[in-house]
C-alpha cells in the first residue's frame, strides 16, 4: 500500500437512492454509524438514503447529512475492512458538503458534532433558496476565462458567478433564475453545452449570503482540534492554515466557487500517491479523469469495493 494516501469525499448531487445500504449490511461498523445518524437527527436517515423516495432524498436538508453520513460510513468500512489505513491517509478533500467529511475524519469535529452542522447547513441553504428564484447552470467545454464572460454578458443587473470550477472544460455557473435562464442561451450561442441543474437554488453564490451568515454562528457552538492530517480548503485549494481559521473558510465556502481542480492538480502532484473516494458513487473520479484520465481513483462505497485486491 503506497505511503501516501489522499481521501475524496463526495459533496451535494452525488446522492443517489440505495447509497450506503449494502456496505451497512455487509458491515458492522457502517451499520454503526448509520444507527448513530438516526439517534442524532431523530428520524430515519438510514431508511431515506436505502429507500428514498428520491425527491426527499435530493432536498438539500436530507442530501446533506445523508451524505456526511453515508461518507463516514464507508470510511469506518474500508478501516474495518483493511481496505484503508488510516495511518497512510496524507491528506483528506471534499467537495463542497465533502469538505465537512473530510474535517471530521481528520479529527477537527466529533461525528455528532459534525452531522449537526451538516443537518443546519442543509437546512439553512434550503431556507436561503426557497428565498430568491435562483439556480445553477453547468456549462462544459469553456475555460473559466470564458465563463466568467459568460456571466457578465448574461447578468445584466442580476447575481450570475461561477460556482464549482470543477475540472477543465467542467464550471458550474449560479446565480438568479433570469440569469441562468439567459447564461444558458448565451453557453450555447458561444458553441458551449449548458444544462440547468436540479437544484433548490444558488450555492456557492452571494445569494447564500443569509446562510452563511446563520451558519457562522452554528460554527461556533462547536469546538474545533487540529486536524490530524492535511484538509484542504474549497476557498483557497490549499491546506487549511490554523483550526482556529477553519470556520471563517467554513462560512465563506457557502458563498465562494469551489476550488476543486485546483485541489486535486495540487494532489495529483504526488506521484505514486493512493486515491480514495468514499460513498457514495464515482463523482469525483469522473472530475479526476478530466484532469489526468490514467489516475487510478479506487471507490469504497459499496460491500464489493471492501474485499477487491488493493
């Protein structure tokens, strides 16, 4: 097993019904985490991510704690399993809501502690969504220079930022709803693909604003430790500096771009290193491929990854 080992945690739209169920089954510690999940939040978390119904399962107050959840759990798996020694991890990164994961299995926050702000994001998004008629608009085969044309043609007095530069030719725009509805005439006009996507609203935009404002304050009922290997940051693609910096980043993350190609070009540099994205899917090997398509990017997210050769 290589001595480096860099942990991907999925964020929001990597949901899918099913997640987390047979890797529960197959293994204790999973099932674990799953049981604590449901004691914490007081309803069945567990039955929601196994059995949907999808339309619940995507609302942003359940898709987020479901996948912290579903996250930890795999991890807890591929450790039980051997699949993962925590001893190798060198860094940890999640996407968006991942980031959450990645902190708490670096040891920053205790798992309740964790699902609690994940549960009151998700809750505080939706609210600021349900606020302003917004969305996202992915637009593929544009550079961010493009893109950020883009938004300034298609604003026109409205919110339009880019959101998730997510790979090469792979920026997420969000934003006001006219907006997005003129940025997708405009991406296709230039030659680009655009697709609205099916989300409650305009993450990682000034739209968020009153979340973030909220959220810092959920922030802060929480005490943060030292993070026992690297995490890095969705603002600023590096390590996150100080545990006493963690939650101002955690706060501007709800209303900046998420940095994930540069994060992972700043990974990929380690040669040799072991890629290992936890439950559930393949959304960040996909982004990965994007970027360097022979990185190998081993899955843990289900009872069959736990007993593949390593």
């Amino acid at each position: 097993m290589p001595n480096h080992t860099y942990i991907l945690c999925p964020g929001q739209g990597a949901q899918a019904v099913g997640m987390g169920k047979d890797i529960a089954e197959a293994a204790p510690g999973a099932r674990a985490v799953f049981d604590a999940a449901n004691r914490v939040l007081r309803f069945d978390l567990a039955a929601l991510c196994f059995n949907g119904p999808e339309d619940r399962l995507n609302q942003t107050d359940i898709s987020q704690p479901a996948l912290f959840t579903a996250g930890v759990a795999s991890f807890v798996a591929a450790r039980d399993a051997g699949k993962v020694d925590p001893e190798t991890v060198a860094a940890f990164a999640g996407l968006s809501l991942g980031e959450y994961t990645a902190l708490h299995l670096a040891g920053v926050f205790g798992f309740e502690d964790g699902l609690r702000l994940v549960a009151a994001r998700g809750r505080l998004m939706q609210e600021a969504a349900a606020a302003t008629p917004s969305g996202m608009v992915a637009v593929l085969g544009a550079g961010e220079a493009a893109v950020q044309q883009l938004c300034d043609k298609s604003a026109q007095g409205e919110v339009l930022v880019p959101a998730n530069l997510n790979a090469p030719g792979q920026i997420v725009v969000s934003g006001s709803k006219g907006a997005c509805d003129r940025v997708l005439a405009a991406a296709e006009a230039a030659g680009f693909k655009a697709t609205a996507l099916k989300v409650a609203g305009a993450f990682h935009s000034p739209l968020m604003q009153p979340a973030a404002d909220r959220m810092a304050a959920e922030l802060e009922k929480v005490p943060f430790s030292a993070p026992r290997a690297p995490v890095y940051s969705n603002v600023t693609a590096q390590q996150h500096e100080d545990f006493g910096a963690i939650k101002r980043r955690l706060v501007e993350q709800i209303v900046s771009p998420v940095q994930w190609e540069r994060t992972m070009r700043t990974l990929m540099a380690n040669e040799g290193a072991r890629f290992v994205e936890l439950a559930p899917g393949r959304t960040l090997a996909g982004l990965a491929k994007r970027i360097n398509r022979r990185l190998p990017i081993e899955s843990v997210g289900t009872a069959e990854s736990l007993t593949q050769a390593k």
